[in-house]
C-alpha cells in the first residue's frame, strides 16, 4: 500500500509552500506581538473580551442586523488600537410590500 501512496505526487511538501507556510507563521506571531504592545494585555485575553455578537431579528417591518453594544473595556480595548467602533445595526431589510 506504501508505494502506491508514494507515486502520486505530494504537493504539500514542495520547498515554496512550506517556506511561504513559515513566512506566514512568522507573520500571525509579529502581528500578534504587536497588538499586545499596543493594547497592553495578552492575545488571548483580548480575543476573549473582544468577542461580540450579532443577531438578526425578523417583524412585520423588515428584517435587522444587529451587533451586541459594546462593554467598557471592549471600548477601552478599541480606543488604546485606534480602531473605530462597530456600527450598531450592520444590514437593514424592509419587509416587501
């Protein structure tokens, strides 16, 4: 069974794609440590307090989208990165009449 897996070609294992896999974990990692300079907390800690939620409600009017307000340090967290708040309602459908 061994040589019949070896005759066909194994792509993932060219030198380009794992060196580019490599580039790209090296990559994620500075990312991550640079998030943690600036916010001043661990990668896992913000990624937990950062998580929000989206819901999509349905009436008579049309149908919503909309993202869970934001905790004090969820706005404190976002305003240590500079980055703008999301907005409240993401997508707005009115009922067909």
């Amino acid at each position: 069974m061994k040589q019949i897996s070896d005759l066909r070609p194994v792509y993932h294992r060219l030198e380009e794609r794992i060196r580019a896999h490599v580039v790209l974990c090296w990559l994620a990692l500075l990312l991550i440590r640079i998030f943690e300079t600036q916010a001043g907390t661990t990668w896992s800690e913000a990624r937990r307090e950062l998580r929000l939620h989206v819901g999509t409600f349905t009436g008579p009017t049309g149908t919503f989208q909309q993202v869970t307000g934001l905790t004090k340090p969820q706005r404190d967290l976002l305003a240590k990165l500079r980055i703008p708040h999301p907005k409240q309602v993401l997508d707005l459908q009115p009922a067909p009449r």
